[in-house]
C-alpha cells in the first residue's frame, strides 16, 4: 500500500472488522488493540472524544 495514510488504512481495517464480528464486537476489538499499542488514530462514531 504504498501512499496510503494510516488513518484510511485504519479505516479499512475498523469497516472490515464491522462486517465480519459485528460492530459492537468490532468496536470492542479495536479499542483493545488502540489502548495495547498505544495508537490513537481510530475515533470510533460511538464514542465522543473531545481534543483541545
């Protein structure tokens, strides 16, 4: 994937998992992942995030 940003790989990757697991299971999996290795490029819908 040469030229691909994170963010739109990222979002391929969170679409794809809503679509096989279901997205609450989906949802649950990647903040897993995001808090393990400490990435913070996925803003999931459901959650209100604030930045100032």
């Amino acid at each position: 994937m040469t030229g691909t940003k994170k963010g739109a790989r990222s979002a391929f990757f969170v679409t794809f998992l809503r679509l096989l697991l279901g997205a609450k299971c989906a949802e649950t999996f990647v903040e897993l992942v995001n808090t393990t290795a400490s990435i913070n490029v996925t803003l999931l819908t459901s959650v209100e995030r604030v930045t100032r």
